[in-house]
C-alpha cells in the first residue's frame, strides 16, 4: 500500500484524535483518514453522476 506524507493544522489532528481508539470510531489516525477520503470520493462520485459528468454513462 502506498504511503502519503501531508500537512495538517494540529487543531484538525486533535479533533481527529478525539474519534480514535479503543471503543472509539476508527482504530488508527490512519484508519480515519482513510475513511474519511473514501466518504468524500463517493460525495463527489453522487455530484458527479447528478452532474453527467461521470465517465462511461
């Protein structure tokens, strides 16, 4: 698996922090971001259909 290097304002990584852990939302730092960017991959996905402007339809 490929990995990515990014900048992040720190207030946004607590916030993120909040929601990992045990008995929390997701596993890892990584796991919530992940997660999060296939969340917005399928928003984008849904606009892009409402749109047209999906390949191959």
């Amino acid at each position: 698996m490929p990995k990515v290097s990014l900048d992040m304002p720190s207030e946004l990584l607590n916030d993120l922090k909040n929601h990992v852990g045990d008995e929390k939302k997701f596993i890892s730092v990584a796991d919530a971001i992940r997660s999060a960017c296939r969340k917005l991959l399928d928003q984008l996905d849904t606009i892009d259909k409402r749109q047209g402007r999906l390949e191959g339809e």
